[in-house]
DNA sequence: GCAGATCATTCGACATCATCGAAGATTGTT
DNA sequence: AACAATCTTCGATGATGTCGAATGATCTGC
C-alpha cells in the first residue's frame, strides 16, 4: 500500500463528511499540514478537489461527479437491473433498487446504483448514489447473508435498527434459508423493504430490493414471489450458476 | 504536486476510459506495471477501483460513486437550481440542464449537475454527471464567454462542431453581449439548446441551459427571456453582485 | 495433454521523492 | 493597530516509492 496515495484517499473520506479547513483535515488525519497541502493540492490539479475561493476551505471537486457516472454507465449489474424494474416495480407498486457491496477495511455498507421510482407518479429523489450500512437495509442483509460475515461495528440508524450481533447472525440465517431479506424502519423511518441478492459467474455481485412506505408493510406474498423471479431473472443474465448463490463465507 | 498521487488520478483518468489489465495501464501511462500495481492496489483498498474476479482486468469502483453523490449533495448550485428548474422547463417545454466547469490542464469541460427532465411526461435519461467539451455546448460556451479565455484544442463532435478559434471567439463575444449562449447540434446530433452564466458571490459559478430536440429550434423569444430570468434570480439566490457575472478573463 | 505466452504479483536495492517544522504572506478579528 | 488564524512556501532529512527481474498462475494454441 502506498502511503501518500492512501493519505491522498483518506483525504477524499474526510471530506465526504462536510467542506473543511486545511488545519482540521490536517488535524483529523494525524498529518502535518503542510502535508496535507501537497495532497489537496494535487487532488485539486485533477478536479478532485476545489478550494473555496472566500473562506480557502475545501470541497470535493467535480471530477468525482464524472467519475461516479462511468462508473455507473460501465456497471452491467444496473444495466441489467434497468431492464427488469419497470416492470417490478409495476407489479408491486414498490420502488426498486439495486445496490453493491462497499467492503472497506472497517465498513461494511452498500451504494445504490440504481432506482426505479414508485410508480404512483409521485415526484421523489432519485437515491443512486446513497450509501447505507449493510446490517441496517434489507439489501445489505441479502448481501451479507451470502457474503463474508459482518464484522465492525453495528452503528444503530433508529430505534429498531439491529445492534446486536447475536440477532443478525439468526436474521442472516433466515435470509439464508428464503433467499430473501427484509427490514422493517432499520435504516430510515418510515420506510421497509425487502431484497434479493443477485448472482452473477464469480458468485455475489449485488442485490436488489423493493422499497415501501410503512404503511404499505408488510408487502403481500405476492411482491415477494415477484421480487424473487426478477433476482433470479437478473442473475441469469448476469451469468449466475445458481441462485441463490453459493455463500462464500470467508473473510 | 506529489508524484504518486498524481499518478493515482491519472490512473482513474486512464479507467474512465474503460476496464483494462495492469500491463495496458501501465503502458499508456508509460510506468512500469508493479509501479501501477502498488497504485491500484492501494486504490482498491479504498474501493476506488474494483478487480475483476476472473479476468483480473481493473475497473473503477463503487467509492467513486459516493463521492460523486456526496458531491452534488452538498453542491450549493444545484440546490438552488433545484428551485426554479422546475418552473422553467413548464414554461418552456425544454428539459433544464445545469453544469460547472471542469477546467483541467489541457481541457476544459463542462459537467452537467442538474437535469430537469422535458414536461412531456416522456422517459428520459437522466443526465447528471456527463461531460461535454466546453466549446460544444451551450454551458460550456456560457461558462466560456464569462471565464477563462478558451484554451487547447477543440475536438470536433458532430458536423457543426466549432473547431476554428477565431469563430469561437467571435460566438462568445455575441454570448457576452447578449448573455445568453446557443448550441445547435454541435455537440449531439438531434439536440440544440440555450445557456445562461450563473454568478455567485466569488464571480463565475456555473450555467443553466434548456435543451430542445432539433424539432423545436429555434426556440420562441419566451424561452430566452425565462431563461435569462432564472439565470438572474438563481445566481441572486448564491449571492452573486451582478448578472451578467464579471468578465475574470485571465488564464 | 503439453508447451508457450501472457498476465498479475512479489521481492529487494537504489535513489528519488514525500514528509515535516518553521518561516512567510494574507486575511479577518478584537 | 496589533493579534490570531489561516493557507502557502521552502529546505534538509530519511523514509518510501520506484523499478527490473524473478515467480506463479492462467489461458491459448498446437
């Protein structure tokens, strides 16, 4: 691991957070400031980073906008999920997304790549992008079910957020068992989903999952079987030998 | 500008291209491949880039993704746009596009940030996070005529492209008398389109467009004289002093 | 089924290059 | 007007990234 390219990436974490003085990334990071300098400044040569021309803060820059969007116009994954959820979202009145792993060293999250809106004509935010932590959403639930085991800690969202590591061992073995995982308010209020995972040849590749309002929860047998032939649908395309897919269940 | 770090963005620059090997990294970026292996290895850990499993070819990775999103989450921009996007595309029947500049070394484009899509109930692609070269669009020339004196080659796009400097220029100058910068299929085949400068309070911020299939260009007076409203009161909205912004012309 | 090629990866020595602390410049504040 | 808090620059030090060659795995063609 090269360390200036690590801190330079560490950089671009921090700032994830909120728009920040050279001083605090420099304090946040354990780093001298001068240091720090010479990365944001490289950062900002590529678009990475801007500087605020008023206050001298940094932001991230543009050049992250273009490069989430090819990653996302490169992702077969959303391709073939965009070809499947009109039509499940139609058939359950959900909205549909599809997410991805994120494993870092201490993280475990998914990012929604993509999002077919309910399609009640409502106007609502598009959430591609997003990130979420895996225990608390129904579609890190189907991906930890047949990914490696959760470790880190289990930050609690809401009240009924699972904290405890006990009982998303025993959540995670029913999803195992169904093939489906579901979340009732664990993530944000007022919202419960389900979700499938999605296999693709080398095995997990991401899952997809219908949301609904609480007041539509719990979804009917039928979103479910619904839910389940389009991930099953969808893995085929991918490549997928089998669903659900194997569990490979090792660091 | 630190070495590895410039490398790093170079070697995320050379993968929004497409996926490639190590060894095909290594030559266009003319390093030696276990140098772009400590790089991308890095850059995986933090999720920057993915490996394929079964090809061991690269690809960007979902990190980029988020960052992307955290970006135009805390885009100022495109919050305020967000407010009048709305009410401009229902006047005008046009989809609404808003972009800031992306000026690197050699090139400089446009990033599209925020997409209004067409009132006409049809399904569009959304299109935040494209990139156009400056010269071909009307953001770009918008952002042109106020910033930064245009500089670099300008690649040809379609048939109607501006290729010939002096024809450039002479476009922006009518943009700064008029404010208001056209486009009619220089860029993409079929698509024409308005842009406006936005100003904040450092000067130039951005550009707000409206975007016409070829079918319905020129566009009626009306449609100026919106856009040229919205263009006024978002840029009121950042703080801006003046509309038309200053021209900062300097390099 | 074997040989060759191609690729990613590891390793170690060298010298470049990033790092750090302090000083300088600029801005906003008391 | 003096102070405080910024970002930025600079130069010496040695830690660290770079490179080429060797290794191992994978795939291709015969």
């Amino acid at each position: 691991m090269i360390q200036s390219v690590d801190r330079a990436m560490r950089v671009l974490a921090v700032l994830r957070g909120r728009r920040m003085s050279l001083g605090e990334m420099a304090g946040r990071l354990d780093l001298a400031p001068s240091t720090v300098h010479g990365i944001v400044r490289t950062l900002v040569d590529h678009g990475m980073v801007v500087q605020e021309p008023d206050s001298g803060h940094y932001r991230l820059g543009p050049a992250t906008l273009q490069l989430g969007n090819v990653y996302l116009d490169t992702l077969e994954l959303r391709a073939r999920v965009a070809g499947w959820a009109p039509e499940l979202a139609r058939r359950t009145g959900c909205a549909v997304r599809a997410a991805v792993p994120l494993l870092l060293a201490d993280r475990q999250e998914v990012v929604v790549v993509a999002h077919e809106p309910r399609p009640d004509g409502t106007r609502q935010m598009p959430e591609v992008g997003i990130v979420i932590p895996a225990h608390a959403c129904a579609l890190g639930k189907a991906l930890l079910a047949f990914g490696p085991d959760p470790s880190g800690t289990l930050p609690s969202m809401t009240a009924d957020t699972i904290t405890d590591p006990a009982a998303l061992a025993a959540d995670l073995a029913r999803v195992r068992a169904t093939g489906i995982a579901a979340e009732a308010e664990e993530a944000v209020l007022g919202e419960c989903g389900l979700a499938a995972p999605l296999a693709d040849a080398t095995g997990l590749a991401g899952a997809i999952g219908l949301v609904t309002p609480v007041s539509g929860w719990p979804l009917p047998a039928s979103a479910v079987d619904a839910l389940r032939d389009t991930a099953r649908a969808v893995s085929r395309e991918l490549g997928g030998a089998a669903w659900p897919p194997a569990e490979a269940r090792s660091a």
